[in-house]
C-alpha cells in the first residue's frame, strides 16, 4: 500500500517541522533575555554634571549628587 507510507511519510515530516520550529522559539526567547542585563541607570550631579550609577549617586532633596562633597556644596 503506497498510501500507508505516504500518509506516515507526511506525519513525519509535521513532527520534524513542528520540532524545528518550537526550537528555533526558544532560542530567541533566550537571545532576548540576555539584551535585558545590559541596560544600567545613570544620573547626572546637580553640582558637577558628572554622570554616575543610580545606585551609587548620593540623593538630598530629590537631586542627584555624585560624591558627599557635591551633596554639601548643593
Ligand atoms: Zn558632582
């Protein structure tokens, strides 16, 4: 029966596609995880205009200050 394996031949290459294409998802799933970790918050001194990482920038009265000495002069 030429059908059979026509059939079976058709039900293979689904499969084949159907794997192929769930694969190629999840590897620009992952790509776009990564773009994610690159991104840093910066901010700019209120007293000298020197650019530093939000996390480390020192805060008095709502503005931005790169170091304790900028914070006093402002
Ligand atoms: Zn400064």
């Amino acid at each position: 029966m030429i059908l059979k394996w026509l059939i079976l031949g058709v039900i293979v290459y689904v499969v084949y596609i159907a794997f192929f294409k769930s694969k190629s998802v999840q590897n620009s799933k992952g790509s776009f995880d990564k773009k994610d970790d690159d991104s840093e918050d910066l901010v700019e001194c209120s007293e000298c205009g020197t650019f530093v990482a939000k996390h480390e920038a020192f805060i008095k009265n709502g503005k931005f200050y790169c170091s304790k000495e900028c914070m006093l002069k402002g």
